[in-house]
C-alpha cells in the first residue's frame, strides 16, 4: 500500500532524531556526516525520549516492511524504518549509489558484506565478506562504492526493527541474483521499492 509522504507519522522525540540528523548533514564531508548520523542513531536507540510509531512494530506476513518515518525538505534524506518479520531477509542487492546509515532498533540481525571483485556486461562477481551481527543498539553505515550486503532477521519466533537513513530517498535498488553454474557470479535486476503504510 503506497504512504502519503507528507503525510509522515508523528512519534516521541522525533524533533530530537531530526536535529540531530539534520546537524550531521552539515558536516564538511560524506565520511563526516555519516559517522555522525551513525552515533545520532545509536544514542537515539538507547535514548527513553525517543519512541517509534507504534506501526513498525507489526510486521508484513511475505516482505520485510519499509515504512517512511520522515524525508528532509531541506537536506533530502530520508528516515525508513524496516520492521523483519521471522526470519525474512534482503538478497544480495545494493541502494543505488546512495549512501546509508542503519541502526537496529529491536533485535538482531545479520548483516553480510559483499565487495565486488569482476563485472561483465550484467553479470557481477562478488566475494563475501565476513557476516557481521548487530543487536539492538548497533548501527553500521555504507558508503559507495562498499554498498553490497544482505540483511537478515536471525530471530524465527520474534521481529526486529531497524532504521535506515538514507542520502535522499531511495526508490530503486538493483538485486543480484546467483547465476546457476558460476560460483560468485551474480546477475543483476532492477528492482522498484514501495513503502508499507
């Protein structure tokens, strides 16, 4: 179901959340303001003022949702939080050039890194990286062109919750799916994202 996106959901120190962010982003440089939008998350997480909408904690019963808490008229990012239901997960995919700021807001997930090794017209070779695992109060960011993962719910009887601020919203990702027969090889789509109301 598509979300008015002017129409974003009020919740308990959201204005907190903002000025936080909204400092970070002028910060000198990207490397600046992404370390400090990641420690604005993680103080965020753990901070009593500040609570989620009520909505991201149900999850979508065949997708993880994506859920637009807010988007910067002003800077151009945009806040989505992502409720995992058991055990659902992302495959391999990218976000399209943009880079990404992630903190886990309720509990844990596995976070796998891929660093592109060889590209052939639409075909791409990746190599994985070690899995990374983030529970509630951890946040990790990616900057292009390191922008390759897989995120998974590691919980099979309970949700989790994360928050992802993105450069500016982000409404295409490409994913990459396994070429059968070519190890590390992986073809390309372009996937359209749509937000859950």
């Amino acid at each position: 179901m598509s979300l008015n996106l002017h129409n974003y959901p009020d919740f308990p120190g959201r204005q907190h959340l903002l000025d936080g962010i909204d400092t970070a982003m002028q910060a000198a440089d990207t490397s600046s303001t992404v370390a400090q939008i990641q420690n604005v998350l993680q103080r965020a997480i753990k901070d009593p003022r500040i609570s989620l909408p009520p909505s991201v904690h149900s999850p979508v019963s065949d997708h993880y949702a994506r859920r637009e808490l807010y988007r910067s008229p002003r800077h151009g990012y945009s806040i989505i939080a992502m409720t995992w239901g058991p055990s659902q997960g992302t495959p391999l995919h990218d976000h399209d050039g943009l880079w990404c700021v992630e903190g886990i807001w309720r509990g844990d997930l596995d976070i796998t890194p891929y660093q592109l090794v060889e590209r052939e017209d639409q075909h791409f070779r990746f190599a994985q990286k070690p899995c990374l695992h983030g529970c509630r109060g951890s946040a990790g960011n990616l900057i292009p062109p390191d922008e390759y993962h897989t995120l998974r719910n590691i919980r099979s009887d309970d949700i989790a919750v994360s928050v992802h601020v993105y450069q500016r919203a982000m409404q295409r990702s490409h994913v990459f799916e396994p070429v059968e027969g070519k190890p590390q090889w992986y073809q390309r789509e372009t996937h359209s994202l749509q937000l859950d109301s």
